[in-house]
C-alpha cells in the first residue's frame, strides 16, 4: 500500500469504526505503547531477554502495523503529508550523510 492510500484508508476506518480520531496526545501515548510492545518482542526474540510463556505467541509484524496506524493517525489530524515528509527527511539524510557512514570506521572497516 502507498503512504497516501495508507492515509487515506486509516482516516476512513477511523470515520467507520472509530468514530473520531483520539485526541493528539492520546494518540501519542498510544504510539509510545505501541513502539514499547514492539520493543518488548525485539528484545526478547533478537536480544537477551527470554518470552515468558504467554509471550510466545506475539507477533511482530502485528506491532509494527499498529505503530504504522497510529503514527498515520498522528499525521492525519496534524496535517502531514507522510510521503511528502518521508521524502524530505531522506533528501535531508543524503545531503547530510552522503559519505558519513561509508567514513565511519566503526561499520565500515
């Protein structure tokens, strides 16, 4: 899915079923929650931590998905174009990293 249909299907579910957005900072302590869930599965299957049993079963690609939805809530009652600001953001990286990261002798030996 494209990032403006991605906006624009959220912001039709939300008229459908969710009647109307949450406001902005509940929307933010949302994507917090969200990102810490999706954290909590990181950590556990990628890093040091162990599942708890009834951990098992959490999926990742779930989480990630909720973080998408309500980061693109966020960006619909605000005003953002996420294309538009993806693509400023990565113009910005280039212009400011072009040779960074191939300099960095830390991953780049």
């Amino acid at each position: 899915m494209e990032i403006a249909t991605l906006q624009k299907t959220v912001d039709e579910w939300i008229k459908a079923y969710g009647v109307r957005y949450f406001n902005e900072l509940t929307n933010y302590a949302l994507l917090v929650e969200e990102v810490g869930e999706m954290g909590r599965i990181i950590a556990r299957k990628y890093g040091e931590q162990s599942f708890k049993n009834k951990e098992e079963d959490y999926n990742l690609a779930d989480e990630m998905a909720d973080v998408m939805f309500v980061l693109t809530c966020i960006a619909n009652q605000t005003g953002i174009d996420l294309n538009e600001a993806i693509q400023n953001n990565l113009d910005k990286k280039t212009k400011r990293d072009h040779s960074r990261h191939f300099e960095n002798k830390k991953i780049n030996p």
